[in-house]
C-alpha cells in the first residue's frame, strides 16, 4: 500500500516531494520540478493520472489515487559517510552511467559512500548539469540520464515501473 495524507494543489512538505518522484518515476512530470510545492505542473500531471487510471480527476490526492500510484522508489538522499545497499547500487549505476575508468567511475562497489564515490557523483552531476555538490538527492536521482529514459535511479534499480 502506497498510503499517505490527503494533498492537493497548495500542499507542500515531503509527502509532496514523494508524489513527485513517483510522477516523475512514471515520466508524468518533469525531474527539475520535484520541490515539494504541489503546484500547477504537478496537479496537472495527478489530473491526466486521475484521468487514465479511471479515477475522479479532481487534482486531490487521497486513498484511491494512492493506491493506484506505483510502490516508492528506494532514493533517499546520500551523501559521503552513507552506507548500504543504496550506496551499492548507486555505485554501480555510476560505473554503468560511462563505463568502467571514467570520471563517473567510482571503483568498487562495497557499499560505502567515500572520496571515490563522491567524485564520481560529482562528475556525473556535472554531465548531467545539475548542482555538483557531491550529495544524491531527488534531482540527481531523476535527472535524465540519456537515451531510453534513463535515470541513475533507473540505472541502481531502483524503480518500480
């Protein structure tokens, strides 16, 4: 179950940020606008969900349209110091990004978010021309990663649809 509390346009707050990953997960809403303000881009985009899901389109998301939303996707934000299985597959979405030696590279995937892995996310920000501050957060998570759709998420596995 995909439960959370009653939001709508005016919303703001993580609950919103979560909705908008899941749109963006779904390529109904572009990545640059999850910022946790239920805005008009994002009550645009739960209305055409509403819409095809054979759902009220009203814009509020309530019980049924979660329910209908994909399960959540396992990005939360990481930065150096971060262990686990998140880190591991952000490693290995990074190599997968360019390839084994290059800047996005970095090195061994054992879970731990080092130098290495944080230079590799830099570079990989840099490419992808988001802030290269170092640290994964919902932007460089969904920012496309080039042809096919692809996001890191995407790339680490860790989507649902």
């Amino acid at each position: 179950m995909n439960h959370g509390p009653t939001i709508r346009s005016g919303s703001t707050g993580n609950d919103v940020r979560r909705l908008q990953r899941l749109l963006v997960m779904m390529k109904s809403l572009d990545f640059d606008a999850i910022d946790g303000v239920f805005g008009p881009k994002t009550d645009a985009a739960v209305r055409d969900f509403q819409s095809g899901t054979g759902l009220t389109a009203d814009g509020v998301v309530g019980p049924q349209t979660w329910n209908a939303l994909p399960a959540d996707p396992d990005t939360p934000q990481v930065g150096r110091g971060a262990h686990g299985a998140v880190v591991t597959a952000l490693q290995k979405a990074l190599r997968l990004y360019r390839g084994a030696g290059t800047p996005t590279d970095p090195g061994v995937a054992d879970g731990a978010f080092g130098p290495k892995t944080e230079a590799a996310v830099k570079a990989y920000q840099a490419d992808r021309g988001v802030a290269a501050d170092g640290i994964v957060g919902d932007r460089t998570w969904w920012v496309p990663a080039g042809g096919a759709g692809a996001t890191l998420a995407s790339l680490a596995g860790l989507t649902t649809v």
